[in-house]
C-alpha cells in the first residue's frame, strides 16, 4: 500500500453505490469495495463483470476462509484478474451531468472449489494503485480483513455497546470511544493469539494472578502447576466462564464467549482483591 495512503475505507456489497465511487475524498483516503452491481462500463464486452472476467488471469493467491455457522474454516485458491475500468454514470441519472469514474477493478475466482462447496467469488473495485499483481494481492489481503473488522465493530456495539452511550457532547464519546477502542482491540488479539500461537505461555498475555485464578476455578484445587499453562487452555477456561462448552465438535471460542468470559474474570480479581484486603 503506498504511503501516502492513510485510510483505507472496506465495505461490502451494499456500498456499490456510484456516488460514493464519484465523491470527492479526502487527500490519502481510498476506498475498497465489494462490487455487486453489474455497471456499464467503456469495454468492447460493455458490462463490468463480462469485462473483468475477459482479462487474463495474473496470478494466484491462497486465503483462509472464515467459519460461519454454515461452513467449517478452510484455505481457498484463488484466480486474480485485475483491470483499469471507466464505470458510466445510471442510465436513468445521465440527465445529471455525471461524469464516468475511472477505477481499478479486481476479481478474484475459486476454480477448483471442494466438492458441495460454493465456489468463494469476490468482485472488487477499489481507488487503490493497482499497476501490477502484488497490489491487486494486497488490496485481496486488505479485503479479506473484512471479517475481523466485523467483529471489531460487533464487539465495540454488543459488547462494549457504544451506541447506548448517552454522553452530552462529541469530545465525551469520542474519549469514551477511544477506550472502548484498547478494550475491543485487546479481545480480538487474544481471541486470534490463542488460534494462531497456541501453544505459547498464557504469561505473555495473563497476569500471573489471572491464570492462577482460572486454574483454581477449573480445577478445584489449590496447588498449581509449577509453569504457566498455555495460551489455548487459558483462554479456553476463559471462555467456559462466558458460556463455552468446549466440546470435540465446537471449535475455538469465539469473541462473544470470552467477552462473557473477561467479565467473569475480572469480578473474580475484583472478589480476589477484597478478600486479600480483608485478610490483611
């Protein structure tokens, strides 16, 4: 991503709206979206997705697919078309005096998808270089963050439930939002550490009275192991404290579970804390 990009903007299907394509925007602001309408385009095929489909394919990229309730998580291979493209203006608006947006397009296209599996399909226009194939790959990177900056924001609402704040004027949210910020931040790394690093120490991201405290509760007993669990088993305990059954077919824990489970961790260090006053 060139440098003097600042913020990317990514959004689904539902922001294919030319307006939006045709806006002015702010100097290293870009956009990056998910096409869904099939737009006329000046193209000898004359509509975006049979004029994307007709570039030839200019290279591969392997992705993870996330899980859904539908899908167990997998690897993709991908074919990527790219191509610089004028989009016209609707038809029923052309009265308007809009003029055609010239804008990169990107398609990238499962050919050999597993069997009963529907093929993974992105079709991309974005504002972002893209001159050659290791930018259209980065800007199939940026997109496939998508699904984790959903659930940034799901936290930052269900869980943080910014929304519902009532606060008198914009600098008071805009504090209260940059500490929901650090908050909705911190669960998504741990929720992510814990898949992709999880066989390391629980210390690195626990305090020492934290795992301590899980290990107790779980295991009713008062003598703990002589090194620190690990990161998997520690947030899987944290989890079960939200709600997570952890049985064979149940997969990792997902962001809603350890938020219960964070809530639950820090009313222990909160009873913790106060017993050990006491006791002194």
């Amino acid at each position: 991503m060139p440098a003097a990009v600042g913020i990317v903007t990514i959004a689904d299907a539902e922001s294919d709206i030319f307006d939006l394509l045709a806006a002015p925007r702010r100097p290293g602001s870009e956009l990056l979206l998910r096409a869904s309408h099939n737009r006329k385009v000046a193209h000898a095929e004359q509509y975006l997705h049979q004029a994307i489909a007709a570039q030839p394919v200019a290279g591969r990229v392997t992705i993870e697919v996330q899980r859904a309730r539908d899908r167990a998580p997998r690897q993709a291979t991908l074919l990527v078309r790219y191509a610089t493209l004028a989009i016209q203006p609707p038809q029923h608006r052309q009265r308007e005096g809009l003029k055609p947006v010239r804008i990169q397009v990107i398609l990238v296209a499962e050919d050999q998808p597993p069997a009963d599996v529907e093929p993974l399909r992105w079709l991309l226009v974005t504002t972002l270089p893209v001159e050659e194939v290791a930018q259209a790959l980065e800007c199939v990177r940026l997109y496939a963050l998508r699904w984790r900056i959903e659930r940034y924001h799901f936290v930052l609402k269900s869980g943080c439930g910014v929304e519902d704040l009532q606060l008198e004027t914009v600098a008071r949210f805009r504090r209260a939002l940059a500490t929901f910020a650090v908050v909705a931040w911190r669960l998504l790394w741990l929720t992510y550490q814990a898949r992709q690093s999880p066989t390391q120490s629980c210390e690195g991201v626990l305090q020492p009275i934290e795992w301590q405290l899980l290990y107790r509760h779980h295991h009713r007993e008062a003598r703990l192991p002589r090194k620190p669990p690990s990161l998997h088993e520690a947030v899987r305990w944290i989890a079960q404290l939200g709600g997570f059954l952890g049985r064979k077919g149940d997969g990792d824990p997902g962001v809603k579970t350890l938020w219960l489970g964070l809530k639950c961790l820090d009313g222990m260090l909160v009873g913790h804390r106060l017993a050990s006053e006491r006791g002194g």
